[in-house]
C-alpha cells in the first residue's frame, strides 16, 4: 500500500482511459477465465491495471476516512487474506503474481471492494457484523476470486469514467443554498468522491464460487460462505441504507443463497466441517466490534448528511460519539455537518482532532481546507489542499478549491491554470465549471 502513496500518476482518470482504450485497440486479446473456463475479451495488460489502482485506491480510502488504526484488526484480515492467497494456482488467475494487500478502512458502512492490483479492504461496518473467521475468509476469498478474474479491471474503467464525469457536481457543499455567498460556497465536499467497481450478477456467481474454493483449500468450512450470504441478505433487509453500497456494487440476489447452499451440500460436502475459528475471529475483532453501535448511529448519520438534515445528522452523530468520544469517522461527521450548518469553528476542532487521533484520516484535511476559505484564509486553505492532493492526486474538487485560493489571493495566473485544468477534466455543467469559466472571462478582460 505505502508504494501507492509514494508514487504520483500525473494522468488522470480520463486521460488513463483514453490512453487504454487505444492500447486495448492494439493490445486486445483473449484470456481464459479462471473460473468459467471460458474465453473472455480483456481490454488491459498487467501495467496498465496496476496504473488504475493507483490513480483509484488513494481517493477509495480517502473516502473510507483512511485505514484503521486498530492493528491487531489490520494485521488478522492481512493474516487471513494472505492465507488465501497461499492457496491460488497459476490455474486460477488472469494476471500472475498481483501484489495482494489486505486492510481495514475506517467506513461504518457495509462493504468489502477490490481494485485491479489486488488491493482489498473490508470496512469496519462490515467487520463488526460478520461473526467468525469462516465469514471473513468468505468475503475476502469473493474479492480476491473479483481480482483474479479481472472482473475489477472492466467494470473500473466503466465507473472511472462515471465517476470523473460526476465527481464535479457531487457533494453536499454544491447543492446548498449559498449561505455565505462566498467563494467556498460553490466548492464540493473534498475526499468525498468514490470510484468502487460495480459488477454484474454473472461476476458475483463466479467470485462466490471462487471465494468459496479458496476457502475450503486454505481449511474453512463451506458454510461460512453460506452463512455469509444469508447474514448479508438479513441485513440488508434490516436496514437497507447501510448496506446499499454493498448490493449495488455487488448485486445480492436469493439465487446466490441458493447456489451457494448447493455448492456446499454437492461439491464441498463435508469439508472441514465446522472449522469456522470463531474464537480467534471474536479475539482480533474485540477492538472493532465493540463499537458497533457507535457504527450504526455513524451510518444513520452519513445518511441523514447525504440526505441534508444537518440538524438531525449532528444529534445523531453526538449520540455515536456518546458511545465511542475518540472515533475518526464520528469526528469528521461531526465535522461535515457542523460546516453545513455553519458551525465553522466545531467543524475546525473536530477535523483537527480527528487528525491528531488518525493522521490517515486525509479527509479531515479537506474539511479543514473548506473552513479556511470560508474564512478567507487562502494560505491556510492552500496548505490543506495541497497536503490532500499529495496524497490523493487528481481529486476535482482539490483542483478547484486550489483555484478558488489563489484567485482570492489575487494570484490570477497560477488560479486561472487551475480554473482551466478543472474545466479540461469536469467540463462546464457544474457549478463549479460555471463559476471557474465565469472567472477566466474576467480576468481576461
Ligand atoms: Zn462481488
């Protein structure tokens, strides 16, 4: 993971696709899938899929507020996926030799995603609710089965391009009405924009049937993929909200129940009967899990934030940080809404403390960028962009927060090179892409 962060990719997410779409016109060929033994058209080589990754996971786990720093946690899931990974064949795989990697996010929704390069994360939300280590081996052998189909490699591309197309006019900051009238105003929520891989139901049937074969060759018993799956579908039918990300980027259906019940009556029958490790699983999870309640008020929260009811969202998320004081993903709700409502001053101490308890959680960065330019504080504000865009290249709503800066420090050239990088990559629709051509109009009269 730390390679990701060292390197920069200075092209962007747009630019990368176009650059593939035209080596695929050269470079296409057939691969064997793995799983269905069928021939599949891939569009991109190894390089390229490893170029992907970089450009998506820093902005994924910005987005996710950064990896855990529960260490026992992070190094368990490292621990089981690596177990996993013992176990694949040259048979199994598009792509040799993936740099698989394993973490905890500090999301308290639930999911578990892949990208191309075999980075895999599960987010605490998830990690709370699952209940032996069977279940885990389940989800990260689904993921692993995604990467070593190159299912993350197609449906990427298709979400990369949506995602750079939308990232410009998401975010709660512009839709809001203009309080302050201020140049922030405009600005979209920084680290907020996801680009996950949304697979078809033929993926997900062959990734179950992947996981599961992992799993039973690293010594778990079928049934924890069983139970996975019924647990899931419980859940989502508990509370559809906090599991909506997980069904749309993974369909669930009741025919993956049911495959998966058959599978492990017929072709897995009796393997490793009942070794689910429920007490090692309880053990390295008791630092995450115990905070679940704290979770599902956080998630009510996000949602309440999504949905604008920024009064709401705050007394929900006072009632989680009642529960856990200290929690990243708490502090930075709490900041979010607190900014909303206009409360810029809590919005400041609790990104600042959030930060202080969890250095990875980059987003506090974005938060602490936008209560400066609302303040008018573009130095301040530069500061803040440019630590999140270090390590999150090629964000949009960096770049033109980044403008927006240097214009308010009269520094017209440098912000109309960012107004004008913007509107290359986003385009004219958003507000953002109105207000920066507004502006290179001005300044070229
Ligand atoms: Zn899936």
């Amino acid at each position: 993971m730390k390679s990701h962060k060292a390197t920069r990719n200075p092209m962007t997410g747009i630019r990368l696709l176009l650059a593939l779409g035209a080596a695929a016109l050269l470079a296409a060929s057939c691969v064997t899938n793995p799983i269905t033994g069928q021939q599949q058209f891939s569009m991109v080589g190894k390089s390229q899929l490893l170029a992907l990754a970089r450009e998506a996971v820093p902005s994924q786990f910005a987005a996710d507020y950064g990896t855990a720093t529960d260490a026992q946690a992070n190094t368990y899931v490292t621990q089981i996926g690596r177990r996993l990974v013992a176990t694949l064949t040259p048979a199994d795989v598009v792509f040799p030799d993936m740099p698989f990697s394993f973490q905890v996010v500090n999301a308290v929704y639930v999911n578990a995603y892949a990208f191309p390069d075999g980075t895999i994360a599960i987010t605490r939300g998830m990690l709370a609710e699952l209940e032996n280590e069977a279940q885990l081996a389940a989800v990260l052998g689904h993921e692993i089965a995604h990467v070593n189909c190159g299912h993350t490699a197609s449906a990427m591309s298709k979400s990369m391009v949506y995602g750079a197309l939308l990232a410009g006019a998401q975010g709660y900051l512009a839709h809001r009405e203009s309080k302050y009238t201020d140049l922030a105003g405009l600005a979209g929520q920084i680290g907020g924009a996801v680009v996950l891989a949304s697979y078809s139901r033929d993926q997900e049937r062959q990734a179950d049937q992947g996981g599961m074969l992992y799993m039973v060759r690293a010594g778990y018993d079928p049934r924890g993929m069983v139970d996975l799956t019924r647990l899931l579908v419980r859940l989502g039918n508990a509370n559809p909200s906090a599991l909506e990300q997980l069904f749309a980027t993974h369909p669930m259906s009741a025919e993956r129940l049911q495959a998966a019940e058959t599978r492990a009556g017929s072709e897995f029958a009796g393997r490793n009967a009942g070794v689910v490790n429920q007490d090692a699983f309880l053990s390295a999870t008791a630092g995450i899990r115990k905070n679940k309640e704290a979770f599902k008020q956080f998630a009510k929260a996000e949602t309440q934030l999504a949905n604008r009811q920024f009064a709401a969202a705050r007394a929900t998320v006072q009632a989680g940080l009642g529960l856990a004081p200290d929690d990243t993903v708490g502090l930075l709700l709490l900041a979010q809404a607190s900014q909303q409502a206009g409360d810029n001053s809590v919005a400041r101490a609790a990104a600042t403390r959030a930060l202080q308890l969890n250095p990875a959680a980059i987003r506090a960065h974005g938060v602490l960028a936008q209560a400066a330019l609302i303040d008018r504080d573009y130095d301040t504000a530069l500061q803040h962009l440019n630590t999140f865009g270090h390590q999150v290249p090629g964000d949009l709503n960096t770049l033109f927060c980044r403008g927006l800066a240097y214009d308010g420090l009269g520094r017209r050239g440098e912000a109309a090179v960012l107004y004008n990088a913007y509107l290359q990559r986003a385009g004219t629709q958003s507000s953002e892409g109105q207000f920066a051509l507004g502006r290179l109009q001005q300044f070229a009269q």
